[in-house]
C-alpha cells in the first residue's frame, strides 16, 4: 500500500534539527525530499559528535540521521546564478518549500515566499522560526532550548522550588522534534487546501508556538488564575488528594506511575493487586473524600508495599490492573518494551533504530531509509532535472555544486 504523500516532491532549504525533522516526518510519509546543503559544508548538523555525555565516534551518526532519514542530498550554493537556477527547476517541480533561514537569509539568496512563488505559483512555502513570523522579534534567530524549552514556560514549571537554575531538555533537538513534527502537520493539512481550492498557502511553525502549544492546559490555567504552574518538590508524591496518582519507587530502584484520576474507583483493585485487601476495606478509604482526606496515609502505605518488589515483579502482577499506570523507563529501557516494539515505534534505518514519526497510517508503520551522505544524490537529482554530464561537470568545476 502506498504511503500518502507518495509523489510529493519536497524541496528543503534547512539545517539542525527543527525544520530538518519536518522533512524527515514528510519522507516517512512517503514524500520525495530533496534536502539542499552548502556546497562546501554542508548541514552544519553533521559535524555534531557530542551532545551532552553522549559522544558518536564514526557513522552513522544519531546525530543526523534522525531529522534526515529518507531524503536526498544536493550540495549548492545558491547565491551562484547557476545553483540558483538548479534550485529554481527543483522549485519548478515540486509541491512544497520547506526552509529554516532566518528572514534576512531569504532575502539575500532570493528564496522568500514571492521569490518561491514567482518561481512556481502553486507551492506549499513552509517556513520554521524561532519566535514567529510577526513582532519586532521575528527577525531574530534561536534554538529550542530558548525558544521551546525557557521562553514557553516548560523550564519553569518543570524545575521544582529550591533548585538553582533550571532543568534542561531532556534530550537533544527536544523542542525541535515536537515543532517539526506540527510543521509537518501543517504542510499536510496546506496540501489538502491546495487541492480542494488549488490555493498554496504559507505555513508558519515556530518553536515558541509550539513550546507554548505543548504547555497549554497549563497555561490556559495560569492566564485563568492569575498564577504560575509550580512543580512539586523533588521526592513528592505528586498530588495531595490522590494516592493512585503518583510515583512510586520500587525494590530496585525503580519507580512506577499510578494515574488513576477516580481512585475511589480503582483503589479495591490496587489493593488486591498489591495484595493488601486489608487496605481495600479500610474505613478511612471507603469513599473518593476520605480518600482524599487520607491521601497521605495511603501514599505512606502504597510507598511501603511498593518498595518491597521489583519494578519487573510489579510490572508482571499489574498486567491485569484496571487503572492507568506505567513503569519510568529511560531512553536505553524503551528498546526492551513490548508494547513499543509490537507498536513498532522503533525503525530500523539503516544501520540504526529510529523512533519512527508517532503517526501510523493502516496500522502500518513508515519505512524509514537511511540519512543521506553530503551530496550524495547531486549528480543523480541533476540528470533527472535533464542536465546532461558535461552540463554537470561544468557545474561542479565551477563550484555551483558539489
């Protein structure tokens, strides 16, 4: 079965992580990307080795292939007239314009939406910011752990009351991955305009919108109350009222999350589970308000029981627990789950596993190709524009291409 957006032809104009990873959920679906590089360096993105403690020694490199998979690379230089006319048979051809460049940038290499348009009328012109298109700021540059992470309100309400600074992302390309994935979304959903009244329009993501889209329900509540989101303090069970909504650490280290937002509800069947039916028949537990009023008694309990087995041992009793809950995995652990791989949410690309774009389509997962080497496809992508070899020689000989 085709995957939806087989014979979309993308042409990409970006680096790093945000914008790139639009393109990459794009190629996942089944689009045609042509990821256009800097004739002489190509994405800066591939000369990321080390992020954090996390050091990549040799290819492939995690690093690129994530927001790159399944895509074509062209190195260009378009500020050359004749890479500039490469570009514009590629613009000719395709259905949408993805780009990372900053306003500035856009100009100057003529590659802004009426330089697109000009070009071929019925594009899909999608650009990534930092901050949005508007304002006295839009001009302005930035990564996700500004824009995204402090200036969306995550940081903050994230970093418990106490603690110097601020809790950063906790991975690379964190805010990238979520804005590109919703810039992906809005191209999908301009494709589908554009057929319906054969009008492109522009889609614009930014990191901060997403940020802020990501907080939302608790900002919508801050607005509404006229006070911040505040995190718990580090070691809390996490709410005063509920003690099957929090987190529990277990025999070995490990923690377990309980989200069950009716305990009344599922407070007899945990105890069962956990074996303390002496609990479930607890007079200072027998409705959802003693409950609440004894929350901290009963998380006193749960704490105890649940730290006398294994999070493994607890994994295996609470298969057929009716309530909501989860074990804390880290991003090592996620490999071993079962539900992540009969989800297939795990990819093999190549040489890789890559966490696969969370939208599956006829309960199929994408295939995911491999990233690109720099300019690997240049020569290939030229021929089928018709350039001829001498044309293609000449081209590299003068440096419009690579």
């Amino acid at each position: 079965m085709s995957a939806p957006l087989d014979g979309v032809r993308v042409v990409e104009v970006a680096m790093y992580g945000f914008v790139p990873s639009a393109g990459a959920v794009l190629a996942d679906w089944g689009a045609e990307v042509v990821k256009i590089e800097h004739a002489v360096n190509g994405d800066p993105q591939r000369g990321l080795r080390q992020t954090g403690a996390m050091k990549v020694e040799g290819d492939p490199n995690p690093n690129i292939e994530h927001a790159n998979r399944g895509k074509r690379s062209l190195g260009l230089d378009m500020a050359d007239p004749e890479g500039r006319e490469v570009l514009h048979e590629l613009i000719r051809r395709a259905d949408v314009f993805l780009t990372s460049f900053l306003p500035a940038a856009r100009r100057k290499l003529g590659i802004d939406v009426d330089d697109v348009r000009a070009v071929n009328p019925r594009v899909v012109y999608a650009r990534g910011s930092a901050l949005g298109p508007r304002g006295r700021e839009a001009e302005k540059g930035g990564y996700d752990m500004t824009a995204f992470w402090a200036r969306a309100a995550t940081a903050a309400s994230i970093t418990p009351p106490g603690v110097e600074g601020m809790i950063p992302p906790p991975a690379p390309a964190y805010g990238d991955t979520v804005s590109g994935t919703n810039l992906a979304g809005g191209i999908a959903a301009a494709l589908f305009r554009r057929e319906r009244t054969g009008e492109a329009p522009v889609v614009d993501v930014s990191l901060l919108g997403s940020g802020l889209w990501a907080m939302g329900h608790g900002v919508a509540l801050s607005q509404h109350l006229g006070k911040p989101l505040e995190a718990p303090p580090t070691g809390a069970h996490g709410s005063p009222t509920n003690p099957l909504s929090g987190l529990y650490r277990t025999a070995d280290g490990r923690h377990l999350a309980f989200v069950m937002l009716q305990p009344a509800r599922f407070w007899a069947d945990v105890c069962r589970h956990i074996d303390r039916p002496d609990l479930a028949d607890d007079p200072r537990f027998a409705t959802a308000e003693l409950i609440a009023a004894n929350t901290p008694a009963a998380v006193e309990a749960l704490r105890e029981v649940l730290a006398s087995r294994t999070l493994g041992e607890w994994t295996e009793r609470f298969a057929t627990l009716a309530g909501p809950w989860a074990p804390v995995q880290d991003s090592l652990q996620v490999g071993d789950d079962a539900q992540i791989r009969d989800n297939e949410y795990l990819v093999r690309a190549g040489e890789l596993e890559l966490v696969a774009n969370p939208v599956q389509f006829d309960v199929t997962a994408p295939r995911l190709g491999p990233a690109p080497e720099f300019a690997a496809q240049t020569e290939e992508i030229l021929m089928e524009l018709g350039l001829d070899w001498d044309r293609i020689l000449a081209l590299k000989a003068a440096g419009a291409v690579t």
